[in-house]
C-alpha cells in the first residue's frame, strides 16, 4: 500500500485540506482529510470502510501518517492567517481608501438629528446627506462603520467610507454624542439579552435621558431643530439661551373657581441641569433660577400638549397665590381676566410668645398663633378652619425654634416649661430671646425679667517683677472680692455661665473671668490666695503669663519694665548680644548658633530648658559652645555632664575636638578610683582661685563626665559640689521619676540645668513632667496636680484647652529643630516598608501560636488580664521572634525563614550597589544569626550590642567610618543612639519596636550632618502578622509626644487587653 499522489489546499478559518490517491493491491483510492491544528476534523476515502468503520480507514490512516512526517521535515506547520490581522488589514485598507475619498470629495456629509417627543419621553432620529438626506434606518450599523472605516450605501447619490472627518467640523461633536449613545444601548441590550431570548435588530431611534438632553441641546445651541410630537405633528425650532417670560392667563373658571393657562403651543422638556422650554419658532435653555422655579409648573401645566389649563378651587386660590404664584411672577407674563387676585392674598402669620416665671429655676411660655382675627396654639391646631391659609413654612420655622428651646409642656395646658434645667434656661436667655424676638411679639412678665443674663465684668491684672519672683494683682470692675471668688470657685471650664445666688446668670465665656480661672488653674494658684493681694509666682512664668492675657478677651493688664525684658529677651533669642567663642564661629552652623544663643538666654534668666533637637542635628557641640563661654568668663567654674555609659568616651572625644583648652576628666573606673577623681576634682576646685588664674595653669577640671549608673552609685561624692551646668544627655533615662538614675540627677547641686534628648516624651506625658522636674522643680507642680490639671484631662478627655496650657507653660522652655526644616541640604530619606509572608512550617507554627494567644486574651476578664499581663507580653514577644526566625524559641527547628532570606537579599543586593548598610535588631540572637550568614557568604560585618565594651564600640564606630567593611550589625538598645555612622546610606530594621522614637533614633545614626547621599531606610514585616498590625497601631494611635515635642509612640506597656486582641487579629 502506497500514495501515489497529493495535494494540500488552506482554507479560510485556517483548516487545511489533504487529497491524495492510495494504491492498494490493483486498486486505487481517494482520500480526503480536513485537519484544524494537528488533528483531524473530518475525512473520507472511497474504500468500503471509508464512512463506516470507527475511526479512521487504513489508506486515511497511511496519508495521515505520511503528512505528519512531511511536516517535521520541513520548517514547521503551515501558518494561516488569524481572523484578527485579517480584520486588521481590511479595516486600515477602508481607512486609506476613505481618507482618499475624503480628499476628492468637494463637500462634506451633514449629520442633522430630529427630536422626537411622545408620552413626556424624548428620543433622536438622524439623517445625513449633501443635498438630498438620508434616515439612518440602522445606528448599531453606522457605528460601527464609523469604527470601521466601512463603505456604506444610503441610497443612489450617497455612497462613502465612514470616519469622523467626512463630516462637516459642526457635525462631529454631534455624530461622537450618537456613538456614545448607541454603545451605552449596545450595553444595557447585551445586559437584557443575556436574559431573555432577544435579538438585537435594526436600531433607528435612540433615548435622550436627562443628562444626555443637555449635552444635546448645548450642541444645538443657535442651530436648527426638527421636533416631532406624539400626534404627527412637528415644527423646526431654533434652539437658543435666553430668559424666559412664561405667558400665564388667570381668568374665572365656574361660579366661583379660577383657570391657569399657559400658550398652548409651549411644550416643555426637563434636563439634568435645566428645563429647556420651546414654542413653534425656537426652544429657550432655561438658566438655573428659572429651571428651579418654573421647573414643578412647567412639569405640571404642560403635561398634556392639548389643553395647557388648569382649574382652582376657591378655598386652594390663596394657597396657589402664595404657594406658586409669588414664586413665577418674575418669569411670567401675567395677563388676568375678571379676577381681583388681590382679595385671594393669605392672611400674614403672626407670632406671640409670653414669658412667665413662678421661682428663680422656672420659666413657663405660651406661644400663639394668629392669621387676621383668628388665633390659636401651634400645641393645638387640629381645630383650625380649613379656609384658613396657613403659611406651612413659617409655622415651621416657629415649631423649630420652639422646640429648640422648650422640651417639656407643663401638663395639659397651653405653657411650655423649662424647669430645673439650669443649663437649658441659660441657653434660652442667652441665645433664644433673640430668636423669638426675631420671630415675632415677645411679652416678659417682671417675674421672668428678673432671670437674666449679665456680661462678664472687665477683669484687670497687674505684674511686677520682684528679683525672681513675679508679683500678681487681680481686680474685677464692679465686683468684691468675695463675690469673684465665689465666681472663680464655682467656675466649670465645661459651662458658659456661672449662677449667682439672686439666680441671674453671669456670663463667664470666652471673656475674662473665664482667662484668670484657666490661669490660676494651670498655674496652681489658690483662688482664695490670688484674691487676697498680692501672689507670688516664679519669674520662669512670665512667657506663659504674657501669652495667656495677650489672648485673653475682656482683660486688661499692666506690666512692668523688667517683666517685658525678661519677655523680649526670651521672644527675640537670634538677636541677641551672646557672642559665640572665637574658636566655634566657623564650626557652627546657623541654627546651632541660634541654639546656642537660646541656652544663654534662659541660663542668664536663671531657667533650665530642653534642647529637643530632631536627631543628628548636633546637640553636643551647642552644649560645648554653652561650657567653652563659661569657661572663659569664669575659668575657675565646674560643670557635670550625665549620659548613658556608651556616650561618656564620645562625650570626652567631642570636647577635645570641639575645645581642647578644656580640661575634661571621666569619671569612671573602678569605686575607689572613682572616689578619688572626685576627692581631687573637690579639693583642686576650692583651691583654685581668681588671682591664681591670672598666672597658673588650670589644675581642675572644668568638665566632669560620668554615666546615669555611676552617678546613683558615687551620689554621696558629689556632695561637696556645686556646678555651674548640670547637663544630661538622652534625658529619656530619667523618664520614670521613681527610679534611681531620675532620684540622683535631681540631687546634683547646679546653677542651671540642661537636658538633652530627641525624644522628651516616648509614651506617656509624665516622663515630660520627670524632665522639667529635674530642670526647674516646681514647674509643672507636682505629679499629682500635673495629672489632674494636664495628663487626665488631655489624655482621657482631649482636652484641647489643657493641652494648648501645656504647650504654653513648656513651649519656652523646649527648642525642637527638625532636620528638614534647618538642614536644607541634608539628603533624603526614602523609607520602604519591605513585606516577606511566611510559608509551610514558619507559618503553621506562627497561626498555631497567635490563635492560641488570641483565644487565651478573650476569655480573660480585666482584672485576670492585669495579673497575667507579663505572661502575655512574653507570648506576643514569642510571635514576634517566630515572624524574626523560629530557631530563636524553637531550638530544633529546621524550616525556613521567609524574613532572614529577604533581609539577605537586601544586604547583597545593597553590596553590589556600592552601599554600607546598618542593620538593627532589638534581638541580639537574631543578630548572630544574620551574622552566621553573612560569614557564609563571605561577607565582613562589624557587631555591636550590650556587651561591647565601651572603648570597642568607639574604635568600631571609627573603624566602620573608614574601612570597606559593608555591614554593622546593630543591637537597637544598645547603639540606638551616641553613634555618628554616616559612611552608612542603607538601614535595614529587621524587626519593628514598639516605640518608633527609638527605631528613628537608630536611622539617624546614619541620616545626620556629614550624611551626603540619600539614606534608604527599609522596614521588614512579615505580612498578615502581628509586625503589620503594630506598623498601623503606630499610624492610628494619635501619641500626645506629636502634639506636644514630637514623634508618634506606642507603649507596650501600657497596650490594653483590647488593642492586643486588635493586633492578633488579621486586620486591625
């Protein structure tokens, strides 16, 4: 068996057809396959089997065979052409073709619409053409011609290829409206097709909804329209704006009814914006006023094109005069047939409310109303005349304010009461007589009249200044002593209003009295004690004195030369005469300067302050410009710097950099060496002396550094000492006023103290307190009034006003610079949040866990969640370490870790690109992890934490500055701070912290002055866990340090039993 011949022909759908001729035995078959792709659609051969057996004949069979080798042995399978490029192809072609007949043609084909209106519907017909025009019987069909590029046929004398351009340039706004028209009805049928047995034919008309009708009549606008109504008939209108003048006759209908008419040949169509309003000349675009109020009586006069009249009862004529009448006038032409519309004018509304009172906590109302001879209660109107017209909207109004202001009836009567609601009577007196008053009659009786309510008298305080001490004087105009301080006493920051004993009302808003209770309350001052004479309050209250009565309404107030000097002086610090040391001027920078300046000033006024300075910014060398002047007005001065221990050396280096004629003496070593740097720094300072100053060199030292730990422990050294600075650095360590560190620093015995921190408040507002206890104690009073007068309120209840006290009382005494506010030069820093999702055994561990957690918090009460609140926290430290890696609480565990393998990835991608990278952990295990991996690759990294020694971290630090190592593995705790790391431009914080202040601490090691490239910061979270959820707990929880300082915190400490379910949960 064998083919003798064969032959392969291509079809249109791209099937392919096989002939060939089959010699089997003498005889000779013919064979016939249709293959699609590779297989066989359908065949046929001559033979007895050919349409009979299952499958394919053995002559089918051998053709197929041989085919399926030809094609291997050649360069592949044929191609036929998609139905795509066909459609392609022609539609380019029709398009060339066009463009080729837009060319030759000499005029261009005119689109022209016909309106048509029937049953309160508008619908568009088109017809285009030259001279002679032609309906579109098919707009589906001229759509897509358009689309197309198609040639169409209209009739003998309009043939052409579809686009936009062979319309004329008036036409193709219109003609794109139509397109648009038909694809929203191609939308809504293939919508309504899907479910019902429908099929789409040939579309002449098309519905002009209301949006669409003011599109359509703007592009009519001073055009020719052909309108069609229901009946048959039609006209050809100009469509126009214009003001409108509705032709409107009233004339006698009946015996005793009245008919409204409007031109019977108006027809009117409402639009989305408008109503559009036409006769048989021209259709006019009603502008906004009109549409509003014509649109309801056009709506309903011209319902019915036939007849345009409509009938009035007698007893509705009045209603419609006031109602509708009033309102279209201005739009009307009126013309008034055997009809005194005057004599159907509604009686005018008219109000009278009577004021009673039976006793000092009572106030009783009768309200009534009347329309001509006829009154009656609005509490009783059921029985008024139906001939009566009433005006609806203003007895409305009147209902409105009546219960504004009155809630309760006095029983069956006609009386509204307000009674032991003194709250709801001072708000009547104060702000609803007005209101009656403007609403009608108001009758008081002498009774009521003596329930009023007073103005605030004028407030006078008097301030001198006394050596330290300011010294106040308090008066009210027209009132003694005793009666304001009974006001002050009484005085509710929550009401408007105090209540004399005669039960008159003394208004206290916004207004003096209410300025001196908010100022003796902030400040601590007994009221009895102000209005005894004169009070004495510390001079480091005068920037807050100055600004509350500046503000304060209703208040007049003296002040004496040396309290406005000590006010400018603190108001105007880059002015002022303090002279930077000759060896800094070109050292410092402006705002540094400016810093600088700011601790002169408040030393000199005897004050402490706060140098907040946003990280990196450069705190210490303002701090040593502050020491280096000291030193040169009095050399003979001693000064303590306090910090964490990792700084004491950093602190030493700085000054012999920044003023090596300084002489510097750490305290450190062991207790008795200790002891006795502080026995000579004692006996050297006594003995050196001015005269001996002018010929001997200076034996003591001048600076004394020493850590918070060794301070708490060598407290009782320090005795003998009086220093002229006390300064402290990262004053975020005496945050907890109870402890040890906070205890000691407070003991020192110092002229002026400073503090120095990035972040003043890190969670809560009492750490703000701990640090201006430490500078001025005192200042914000004790603990226990700061949290009833500050924290409770701002914290609990928002307080705005306490908050804005706050900031007043500590404003002048905190400087907080931001790096993008003073550094304009300093780099950007791009921060990335960096997500990895945990898979296979590091995610089932995890949900194992954190269901568990979740299921042990929810069945806990509060006071069983605050007996097992460590256990908790150690839990939820757990899940955190198994989002880090697992083998940190699971000692066999031998999975993956999703983070550690993106971290690695971040690290050697950043190394390839040239970068130093920190990366910082709060887990030091996790450190040595990421450490063992590093050494695997090959890649050199330095690692600081707790337990490197102090001189190692500074050699490390300077090492890392110049040498190639690529990574610095950073425990976050331990060099969060006192590290100048700027040859770094990557950060990588592998686990998120609760405190934010903290982690931006670390970033700052390398984003600060010497940084010159752009530091990207890049955050790893692990998605769906609970690192995500603390990243938005920190976006939605509103931290009062922002408000205050600066910085948004969240304490775990202080996480409650529902803000920890919230951050199990998959989504907070």
């Amino acid at each position: 068996m064998k083919i003798t011949e064969s032959a392969t022909s291509t079809f249109w759908k791209g099937e392919q057809g096989i002939r060939a001729s089959v010699q089997d035995g003498d005889t000779l078959y013919k064979v016939s396959l249709y293959v699609k792709g590779s297989q066989v659609r359908d065949y046929s051969c001559s033979c007895v089997n050919g349409n009979s057996c299952r499958g394919m004949c053995a002559h089918a069979k051998l053709v197929w065979e041989q085919w399926k080798k030809e094609q291997e042995q050649h360069s592949g399978r044929p191609v036929s052409t998609s139905q795509e490029i066909r459609t392609m192809i022609r539609e380019y072609t029709n398009r060339e073709v066009a463009k080729i007949i837009e060319d030759a043609e000499e005029t261009e084909i005119r689109l022209v619409p016909r309106l048509m209106l029937k049953n309160g519907s508008a619908s568009l017909e088109f017809k285009l053409g030259r001279d002679r025009f032609y309906i579109i019987k098919d707009l589906m069909a001229f759509a897509e011609a358009v689309r197309t590029g198609a040639s169409v046929s209209y009739g003998k004398q309009l043939t052409f290829h579809h686009s936009l351009n062979v319309f004329a340039e008036e036409d193709r706004e219109l003609c794109t409206l139509l397109l648009e028209l038909v694809q929203v009805y191609q939308e809504h049928f293939e919508q309504f097709r899907k479910s019902s047995f429908v099929t789409m034919q040939g579309l002449r008309t098309l519905n002009l909804n209301r949006a669409n009708r003011d599109r359509f009549f703007q592009l009519m606008e001073n055009r020719n329209l052909e309108v069609e109504f229901g009946d048959g008939t039609h006209c050809t209108v100009q469509v126009k704006q214009d003001c409108m003048r509705l032709p409107i006759q009233i004339c006698r209908a009946g015996r005793d009814g009245i008919a409204v008419s409007v031109d019977q040949e108006l027809f009117g169509i409402p639009g989305e914006r408008g109503w559009y309003v036409g006769n048989d000349t021209s259709l006019v675009c009603l502008d906004e006023n009109e549409s509003r109020e014509l649109g309801v009586f056009l709506e309903q006069v011209l319902k019915d094109k036939k007849s345009h009249t409509l009938d009035i009862q007698e007893r509705d004529i009045p209603l419609f005069y006031e109602r509708v009448l009033q309102k279209i006038l201005p739009y009307a032409e009126l013309a008034v047939h055997d009809v005194d519309l005057e004599s159907y004018r509604p009686k005018e509304l008219k109000a009278q409310f009577s004021f009673d009172s039976s006793g000092p906590d009572e106030i009783t109302m009768k309200p009534l109303l009347s329309y001509g001879d006829f009154s009656f209660s609005p509490l009783n109107d059921d029985k008024v005349p139906r001939i009566i017209c009433r005006d609806v909207p203003g007895e409305f109004k009147i209902s409105q304010v009546i219960t504004r202001y009155f809630q309760y009836r006095d029983g069956e009567s006609e009386y509204l009461v307000i009674r032991n609601d003194e709250e709801a009577l001072y708000r009547l007196l104060s702000e609803g007589m007005e209101e009656f008053i403007s609403l009608g009659q108001v009758l008081i009786t002498d009774a009521a009249r003596k329930i009023r309510v007073l103005p605030s008298p004028q407030v006078k305080v008097g301030i001198q200044t006394s050596g330290r001490w300011l010294e106040l004087n308090v008066d009210a105009e027209g009132m003694s002593r005793s009666e304001l301080l009974d006001i002050l006493a009484g005085y509710d920051p929550k009401k408007r209003y105090y209540r004399l004993k005669n039960g008159e009302f003394l208004d206290v808003g916004e207004n003096g009295l209410m300025t001196v209770a908010r100022m003796t309350d902030s400040l601590g001052i007994g009221r009895e004690e102000l209005l005894s004479g004169t009070v004495k309050v510390p001079v480091y209250r005068a920037l807050y004195l100055d600004s509350v009565l500046k503000e304060g309404s209703g208040i007049t107030f003296y002040r004496d030369n040396l309290f406005r000097a000590v006010v400018r002086g603190m108001k105007s610090v880059e002015d002022s005469d303090y002279v930077v040391p000759a060896s800094l001027v070109q050292v410092l920078r402006g705002y540094q300067k400016t810093g600088y300046r700011w601790l002169k000033t408040l030393d000199v006024n005897g004050f402490g302050g706060i140098l907040a300075d946003d990280m990196g910014l450069g705190k210490t060398i303002q701090i040593i410009a502050l020491l280096q002047a000291e030193a040169q007005e009095h050399p003979e001065s001693q000064s303590l710097i306090i910090c964490p221990a990792s700084l004491v050396y950093n602190w030493e280096n700085e000054l012999k950099r920044f003023a090596p004629g300084l002489t510097v003496q750490t305290v450190t070593g062991t207790a008795p060496e200790r002891e006795e740097i502080l026995r000579i720094a004692v006996q050297t300072g006594m003995e050196t002396t001015q005269a001996a100053l002018k010929t001997a060199v200076i034996r003591h030292p001048q600076i004394l550094i020493t850590s918070y730990d060794l301070l708490k422990r060598d407290i009782t050294c320090y005795e003998p000492f009086q220093f002229r600075f006390q300064v402290i650095d990262e004053a975020q360590y005496i945050k907890n006023p109870l402890t040890q560190s906070a205890k000691s620093v407070k003991l020192i015995k110092a002229q002026t103290r400073c503090a120095l921190t990035g972040t003043p408040i890190e969670n809560r507002l009492a750490e703000l307190w701990s640090i201006f206890d430490y500078l001025m104690p005192g200042f914000l009073f004790t603990y226990s009034h700061f949290r009833r007068q500050f924290e409770a309120p701002i914290v609990k209840d928002g307080d705005t006003y306490a908050l804005e006290s706050l900031r007043r009382l500590t404003g002048p005494f905190v400087l907080r610079r931001l790096k993008k506010d003073v550094l304009k030069d300093l780099p950007d820093k791009l921060e990335t949040v960096v997500y990895s999702m945990a898979e296979d055994e590091q995610k089932q561990l995890y949900t194992a866990h954190a269901l568990a957690l979740k299921e042990e918090l929810e069945q806990m009460s509060g006071d069983t969640y605050g007996s097992e609140r460590i256990q908790v926290l150690a839990e939820l430290t757990r899940l955190r370490q198994i989002c880090c890696d697992p083998s940190l609480c699971f000692d066999r565990y031998k999975g993956g870790s999703a983070k550690l393998d993106t971290c690695m990835e971040l690290i050697t991608g950043g190394i390839a690109g040239g970068h130093k990278i920190l990366l910082f952990s709060q887990f030091t295990s996790m450190l040595e992890l990421i450490g063992a991996r590093l050494k695997k690759e090959g890649i050199t990294f330095h690692e600081l934490t707790g337990a490197t020694p102090k001189e190692e971290r500074i050699r490390m630090a300077g090492a890392f500055q110049t040498d190639d190592t690529p990574v610095f593995l950073i425990s976050l705790k331990a060099g969060g701070t006192g590290l100048n790391l700027t040859a770094a431009d990557v950060v990588i914080h592998y686990d998120p912290w609760w405190n934010v202040a903290a982690q931006n601490q670390a970033t700052d090691r390398a984003h600060r002055i010497g940084q010159e490239k752009q530091v990207s910061v890049f955050k790893l979270i692990m998605k769906d866990t609970v690192e995500e959820n603390i990243l938005k707990l920190q976006e939605q929880k509103q931290d009062l340090a922002d408000q205050i300082i600066s910085g948004e915190q969240v304490s775990i400490g202080s996480l409650t039993r529902e803000e920890l379910l919230k951050i199990l949960s998959p989504q907070l």
